[in-house]
C-alpha cells in the first residue's frame, strides 16, 4: 500500500471509496473520492481497490450522480424553450436573447474536489471563481474576496464530521465538529458584508456539518441535516440551480434537495429567490456603423 492508493475499510464494508492521502506505519490517513469526507483507519482495516469500477460504493454513486447531471440539463433544456416562448409570446417572433445566470464564488477546502466542482460549473455554462482554502482561513478569505469577486453566490465547504472524541456528546456545541465553527464563521462574515438572504445566497457546510447552527448564522442552504456524508458535488449543484433560478421566482426546495445525491439528510435550506436574467436584444458585432457627428 501507497500514497495515492484506492481503499476501502473492512470494518465499515467497504462503504465508501477513499485516496490514500498520508501514510505512516501503522494508520492512513484517507479523503473520500466522492464524499467530502476525511478519516483515518488502521493499516490492517484497509483494502486495496484495484478497478474502483466494480466496487458496489462507487456504482451506486455514479448511478446518482448521472441522474442528476441528467435532471439539471433537463431542467437547463426546459427553462431555453420556456425563454423563447415568452419572448415569441410578446414579439411575436423569434429574437435572439442573452442569458445572465448568477456568479459564484467557490471556497473549497479540498483542491480535487474544487477541480471537480470548476468542471461542473464549466460545463454548465455558470460564470464561477473557485479558490483552495484550508477551512481555519476560510473566514478572512471570505473577508478578502467577497469585494472584490462581488458574486451572486458563495460556497463555503470542504471536509468536516463530527469528531469521534470530543468534550461533550451534545450534537448540538459546535465544538463536537471538525470544521462547521470555521463554516459559521465564514457564513457571518459573509452575512455581514450582504444582510440580504436574497442578495447574497450562502450555500455552507460538508459532511455531517452543523446545519441548524449555519442556517442560523445567515446560510439560505446548509448540510447536514441529518448529520450524513454528502456527496462532493451537492453543495455545486445547489449553486448551480440558484444561479439558474429566475430573480423572478424562488428557488424550488423540494426540487433541489431531491436533486442532490445527498438527499434531504444530506442538504436543506430556506426560500430564495434565484439570481437569473435574460437580456434582450442579445449583442451584435456593430460592424459598418456609419458615424453621424
């Protein structure tokens, strides 16, 4: 066994797929491949995943993640006809408009899963800034960037848990968390520089965060309320669905919880209003204009 080897833990069945990050003799330190999620494990208790293609744990992930990535462009397909029928309704015809979806600002504490979340943004046409942050700095990078990015939207995640050994058993003390008093802190600090829940959508929190204290805090949408591991990729595609959501309508809870591989344990949130725009006319090459002064 390797850095950079794929394993799974015997004495959790091999539930979840895991890198191997750091080794010494007797414990490895892990990073889930799909699950925002950082333990450690003896050195005994893991398994070499040689073809990750036929471990039960990652199929099942795939399939989720394939139907989501199937409901968002589905969505994406509908909201383009639904564009173009306003706009014949009123014109009268066919014009050509342009699409405004809301900017994001991506603070991720993992920079694999941060390339993975730049790529979804990519392919779904969302203007995003993505930057790798350890959690403990996330609070003055929020500070910092919020300025000068001016986003619609900021996503504040990477690895957190409750911790195995901890001062009280009360799930309730933030101080029974790996990262969620860094995400609460961010979250404040980003509520601070915008009051406004619909001005500013904060989307927080990873695996098994403190939900209700980052909702509380100032967060539109949080994990975890059910204390789960959520999937790398959930808090993007809440960011994507806000930015594709219309300033005209709020954002549909029921519809992007159920469209997180997570699910409701894994992802909640309060009514926002979306941060989309359609422009018209859309913009031409002004080419052979004739100057008149």
């Amino acid at each position: 066994m390797k850095q950079g080897d794929l394993v799974v833990r015997k004495s959790y069945g091999g539930d979840v797929l895991f890198r191997v990050a750091i080794l010494d003799r007797e414990t490895a330190i892990l990073k889930g491949t799909d699950y925002r999620l950082l333990a450690d494990a003896p050195i005994p208790d893991l398994t070499v995943v040689r073809d990750p293609e036929f471990t039960g744990a990652a199929r099942q992930v795939r399939i989720k993640v394939s139907e989501s990535m199937r409901r968002m462009q589905e969505q994406r397909d509908k909201q383009v006809m639904q564009n173009e029928n306003e706009i014949r309704m009123v014109l009268s015809q066919s014009q050509p408009y342009f699409e405004v979806p809301g900017k994001v600002l991506h603070l991720d504490g993992d920079v694999n899963y941060l390339k993975k979340s730049m790529q979804l943004y990519t392919q779904m046409r969302v203007p995003a800034h993505g930057i790798h942050v350890h959690e403990s700095q996330m609070p003055d990078m929020v500070h910092r960037l919020l300025p000068q990015v001016k986003p619609d939207i900021i996503v504040i995640t990477g690895h957190d848990g409750v911790l195995k050994i901890r001062e009280s058993n009360d799930l309730k003390s933030l101080s029974s968390y790996k990262n969620s008093l860094n995400f609460v802190n961010s979250v404040r600090i980003a509520r601070e520089y915008e009051k406004s829940r619909d001005g500013l959508i904060i989307i927080a929190g990873a695996c098994q965060s403190h939900y209700e204290a980052l909702l509380q805090s100032g967060a539109n949408f949080a994990s975890s309320p059910g204390r789960v591991l959520i999937h790398a990729l959930d808090p993007v595609y809440v960011a994507i669905k806000a930015s594709y959501t219309s300033i005209r309508e709020t954002i549909n809870l029921a519809d992007v919880i159920h469209g997180t591989i997570s699910g409701i344990d894994g992802v909640g949130g309060i009514e926002t209003l979306g941060k989309y725009r359609v422009g018209l006319p859309k913009p031409k090459a002004l080419t052979g204009v004739k100057p008149t002064i």
